[in-house]
C-alpha cells in the first residue's frame, strides 16, 4: 500500500531524513520508534505533506502513485491521516461541524455526493460510543479547552470518522492516562482491517502492550536503524537506544 | 451676449468646483434659514456655534495626530450634494436583505437623508422610537432637546461640529425608566444614487431611563455605487441600571465612505455595548467614545474587521473612567487582505478617583497579504494606583501548523484559511446577543471570506 524508497528530507536546510526504506501492506500494523530528534515526526509530516519540509530524493507511493506533488488535502482525499501530537484549537466550529465538513470535503473530491445528514449522524453517534465520548463534547469547540486526553480522544474519532487507508498516529499515546489509553488502543483496534494500515509513531513501547504490531523498526539519524517483530519493542523498552547507534 | 454668458457659466463651474468646505459654510446659511421653526430650543445657538467651530478649523488633515493614518482628502475632493431632495421612492422587497427582517423590529428609515415613512416602523406608546426633526421641532420635545442634544459629542473634533452645525434629521429614540423594548430598533440610511455624489449627515438622538433596555441595529447602505460621504454622529445616554446594546453593521459599497461618531454616556450600574462589524465601505472611520458617569458601570467595545482591496477601517475609541469600581472591556479583531488598511486607536483614561477599575483592551490582527497594513496604537492613562487594566495588540499571519492541521483532514486550502480566519474572529462574535444578527453577521463573514462552508458556523 504505502512504499517508501531511499526518502530524503531536510527543512531549512538540515538534512533530517537521509535515505527511508519502508514497504507498508494493507492489513499491517507498524511501529516506528526512536529518541527524540531521529526523524520520527518528520517522517510523518512527510507522508501527510507538510510543506515546509522538502523531499530531497527518493519517493512516497501510495497504491503505486507518487505523493510528491499531492497537497496535504489531496493526501487526506486518497486516505492518509494523520493524528496529531498538538491538534490546533478552533473557536465557534463544533467538534460535529468540523468532521462533517472534512468528510464532505474528502467526497467531493472523490466524486460522491454529500453524505446525507441521517447518515451523518448516525454514525457520529455510534462513533462516538465506540471511544466512549460524551454527547456533550461533540458540540463543544474543536480541541478549545481540551485536556490532552481529550485531544487525543478527539483526533481518534476524527480517524474512525475519516476511516483513511493508512494511518499514522503521531505520539498519541503522549499525555494519556492509563484508561484513555485503553479506549483510544480499543477504538483503533476495532477499526483494523484488511484493507487498511496503520504505523504508530512513539517514543515508548506503552502503546503497542494494547495496539501489537506486527513490525518495528527504529528510526535513528533520518534512517531505519532496526527493524523486527513486536519483540523488538520490548528489547528497546529493557535496553533503550543507545545499543543501536 | 455670448460673452457675458460663458463668464457666468464659468462662475457656475467655478463654484461647482468649490472646495468641499467652501460649499458647506456658503450653504449654511441657507440650511439654518430651512430649519428656522426651532427656535424655541436651544439648537439654532448650538448649530451656530458648531459652525463656527469648523469653519476655524476646517475638516481634519493627517497633520493631526488622530488623523494621522486616515487621510480624508481623497474623499473630500468629490463635489457633493450637501442637500439632499426628498422623493426618491424604494420598494421594500429591493431592500429586505439590509434589514434584519426575520425577527420583528422598530425601523426608522431614512432614504438619500430623508424620512421614509413607508419603510419605517415606529412608535410613540409607551416610548418614543421616531425623528429627530420631529423632536427638535415640537415644544413638548424642548426640555428633553435641551437636556441631551450635543451635551456628550465632542466640541473639540472639527468633523463632529460640522455634523452639529447641520443636524436636523436621525433617530430620535427615548425610553422612559423601567421599560423593556420587546424588539430591536433597526436604523437604516439608504442612499439611492439618484445624486451622483452626496453627503449625508445624519444625527441620532438615544435616551434609555432607568432600569430600562434596548437594542438597536445601525446600518448605512448605498444602492448603487454612486459616491456618498456620511458623516454620522450619534449621542447616547444610558441611564441607571440601563442596558444599551448597540450594534453597527457596516457592509457599504466600496464608493460609500463613513464617518461615524458614536459618544455613549452613561449613569451608575448600567451596562453599554457597541458592537462595530466593519467589512465593507471605501474609507470608515468610527469614533467611539465612552463616558462613566458613576460606579459599578460597564462598557463594552467589540469590533470585527474585515477588509481587502484599498480599503480602509479607523477605530479610535476612547473609554473615560471617571468613577470607582467601574469596567471596560475591549476587544477589536481585524483581517486586512490585499492592499487594505487598517488603524485601531484605543485609548483608556483612568481617572484619580476612579480605583478599583477594570479595564481590558485587546486588538488582535491578521495581515493575509504583503501589502496591507495595520497601523494599531493602545494608550493607557491611568492616574489611579489601585486598578487592573491590560491591553494585548498582536498582528500575525495565518498559523501554518494549524493550516496544515486542517488540510490534513481533507478541508482545501482556501477552506482551511476561511475556517482559521472565522475561528480568529469568533469571540467578537460571540458578544452578539440577537441570535438572528448573529447568524447573518457570521453569513457575511463567510461571504467576506468568499467560502460556503457547508454548515451555518
């Protein structure tokens, strides 16, 4: 589904990612870990298309086509999400109003008519039930005032909502007691499938005791260092980095 | 005979071409001669003096430091009609969209500077919601008039003087104490186009007793884009315990330009909004003053701009703390795209008696493109030592993260800005307490910001 070949990225002229190899298939879940500063959010940001950071060589391909001219939204169109570490606040746009428009907006781009409002509804609601998030919040402004829990919980329900191809959570396990942990890992555990991916992104080994992965790899200076079985999260967890430099 | 006749065409064009200031001392004689049935009060002596006032001084140049950033000269350079003819007829159904005709409301509409009564819808039971040239004419009127009329409005700025020297027709509306008015007043002033350039000077009269509650709406609207000037002034005095929420909608043509004096008195424990959405017009300039006149008050000063092209938006506000225990809160959000400009000037005085004060002033602006600018000074006076008072004034451009955020869930570009420029505003919009002008302010900020969002915000 997703191939990444021998990537390069730099912002502002610091080289960050220096040659990324990465061959995702639907029905996988990946985990790439590393210490701060080994390219984990670049490589992410990269994927979903963030314009300040310039591929330098290599490619992106999703289903076999390049991402590289693709904006962020023609990204989200095809079926990447990403969940973000620090989800922006949005004053007077209710958490509803706000998926409601970002799923019209990924049908109309595929050509598909709005989805009609009972619709809508209905599967906010049952959405909302899956992560277990009050009624309340739905109308409430996205991510304005949330706890860090919340906003994670939030951006979530966006990805059920959205049910992209691959998705990349981005630290989400940061920031999250034990229990939102539990239902954010359900939540994502649920919506698995066979036809979609998912790579988490983290700095510990937390996360994946409730979302297993079937790889691991670990990112270290703009590179894949490692790569293993779920096992190898655990090795990490015992003996940190340093081993790997 | 050929001769004589091109000289007095030529004096004719010559005076046609009379400077803007020219034409309004030489006509004032004749406009004091028109209006000549008021002398029972003390207008005519206040007319006169205001017209002494402007002729000394002329109209402002941006050699004044308040009219440093505003600069009036291109728009005076237009040869005005000063006097405007009646009878320009207008079918509700061509202007329903300027009212805000889903609730019922008062309205006192003027057309061209001139009282319709067809449009209007207006009131003498129970309070009187009417005209001011009815006011300043009738002598059951005199002791109200000589109470009130150009008590609080500014002396001192020549362009207000010039409005009092010429006032003779607004809204006049007062409230006696421990009345509700159960639906907004609506003030509306067309122009029509039927003069290829006019000036308007409209003059308003707002008087709210004790205990008692009002809302208004203002707006000015050109019909066409023929040029028109107004200069407005408007005094407004909030009585004990009043509420006064007033709301401006300034959404004119971009050959409409406004001057918009506003000066707002109020008595102890009343409460006095004004609320300032400025997204149209060529050049408009609201001067809004607050004046406390006892304890426990609060003003409340909430403006959105929005503009683009070569407009321009001045908001000079002044807040005068006079009293203890009083607050201020303030709060000016602007947009300003292409080669648009925008001024804010907020000044706050705090007098020696007045302690324990709370006064808050925020101006927050967003600069979309490279060539508009906002020219943004706060000026805090204070004089008392046990006060909080604060004031924020930030410009920025839009966030790329969070632009970033937004596209990554599908929302195009353009969208994804829009969004973020009506989160930007929302605060100021959430002041807005008539649920309906709520909807339709937010409708035109999405227009302004040229997206249908697919949901009403």
């Amino acid at each position: 589904m997703l191939e990444i070949k021998n990537l390069h990225a730099k912002v502002e002229d610091k080289d960050i990612l220096k040659g990324i190899n990465l061959n995702i298939k639907a029905g996988e879940v990946h985990a790439i870990m590393g210490p701060n500063g080994s390219g984990k959010s670049t490589l992410s940001s990269v994927i979903a298309g963030k314009e300040e950071y310039e591929v330098t060589d290599g490619e992106i391909l999703l289903d076999n086509e390049d991402l590289d001219d693709l904006a962020p939204e023609e990204r989200a169109h095809k079926g990447i999400f990403m969940s973000f570490q620090y989800p922006v606040e949005i004053p007077g746009v209710t958490v509803t109003n706000f998926i409601k428009t970002a799923i019209n907006e990924t049908r109309k781009a595929n050509g598909k008519d709005e989805l009609p409002a009972k619709d809508m509804l209905k599967k906010i609601r049952e959405t909302a039930q899956l992560l277990e998030i009050d009624r309340k919040f739905l109308s409430r402004s996205l991510n304005e005032g949330f706890s860090g829990g919340e906003k994670k919980r939030n951006e979530i329900f966006q990805m059920a909502m959205l049910e992209p191809k691959l998705a990349i959570l981005d630290e989400t396990d940061s920031g999250l007691d034990i229990d939102a942990l539990k239902v954010v890992a359900n939540g994502v555990n649920k919506l698995k499938s066979k036809d979609n991916a998912v790579v988490i992104i983290t700095h510990y080994q937390r996360l994946l005791d409730y979302i297993v992965p079937d790889f691991v790899h670990v990112l270290n200076d703009g590179k894949i260092v490692k790569s293993g079985g779920k096992e190898l999260a655990h090795e990490l967890e015992a003996k940190g980095y340093d081993w790997l430099k | 005979m050929v001769k004589v006749e091109s000289r007095e065409e030529k004096r004719k064009k010559n005076r046609d071409k009379m400077e803007l200031k020219e034409k309004l001392i030489t006509s004032f004689l004749a406009f004091e001669n028109s209006v000549s049935t008021d002398t029972e009060t003390n207008v005519h002596d206040i007319r006169s003096k205001a017209f002494t006032h402007f002729e000394q001084n002329g109209f402002p140049t941006k050699k004044d430091e308040e009219w440093k950033y505003t600069p009036l000269k291109p728009i005076l350079k237009h040869d005005y009609n000063v006097f405007p003819k009646a009878g320009t007829a207008i079918e509700f159904k061509d202007v329903k969209r300027y009212f805000l005709h889903e609730i019922e409301s008062y309205k006192i509409v003027f057309i061209d500077g001139v009282y319709s009564s067809f449009l209007s819808d207006t009131t003498h039971e129970g309070y009187d919601i009417c005209l001011l040239s009815a006011a300043l004419k009738k002598p059951k009127y005199k002791m109200v008039i000589d109470h009130y009329f150009n008590t609080i409005a500014s002396k001192k700025e020549s362009i207000t003087s010039l409005n009092t020297a010429f006032s003779k027709e607004g809204a006049y509306i007062n409230i006696p104490k421990n009345t509700v008015v159960p639906k907004p007043i609506q003030v509306v002033y067309f122009s029509t186009g039927s003069e290829a350039q006019l000036m308007l000077q409209p003059r308003n009269l707002i008087i709210v007793g004790e205990n008692s509650h009002v809302q208004i709406v203002e707006r000015h609207q050109s019909l066409t884009s023929n040029v028109v000037l107004t200069n407005s002034v408007t005094e407004i005095f909030a009585g004990t315990r009043a509420i006064v929420d007033y709301y401006k909608i300034q959404n004119d043509q971009k050959t409409a330009s406004l001057i918009d004096n506003t000066y707002v008195q109020q008595q102890r424990q009343s409460v006095a909004s004004v609320n300032t959405f400025s997204f149209g017009g060529n050049l408009t300039r609201n001067n809004l003053e607050f004046y406390q006149e006892g304890e426990h008050i609060t003003s409340n000063l909430n403006g959105i701009t929005i503009i683009g092209d070569k407009q321009l938006v001045d908001n000079h506000t002044l807040v005068n703390h006079k009293y203890p225990n009083c607050e201020s809160h303030e709060l000016y959000k602007g947009i300003y795209a292409d080669k648009s400009t925008g001024v804010f000037n907020g000044k706050v005085i705090v007098e020696q008696e007045a302690q324990k004060t709370n006064a808050f002033q925020q101006n927050n602006n967003i600069l979309i493109d490279d060539g508009a600018t906002i020219n943004a000074k706060p000026q805090l006076e204070i004089f008392a030592d046990d006060v909080k008072c604060s004031h924020g004034c930030t410009i920025g451009q839009l966030d790329e993260d969070a632009l970033f955020y937004l596209r990554s869930r599908g929302i195009p570009k353009k969208e994804a800005e829009a969004l973020l420029l009506y989160a930007f505003a929302n605060d100021a919009l959430q002041k807005i307490k008539i649920s309906e002008l709520k909807t339709r302010i937010t409708r035109l900020i999405a227009k302004k910001l040229g997206v249908d969002l697919g949901f009403d915000l």
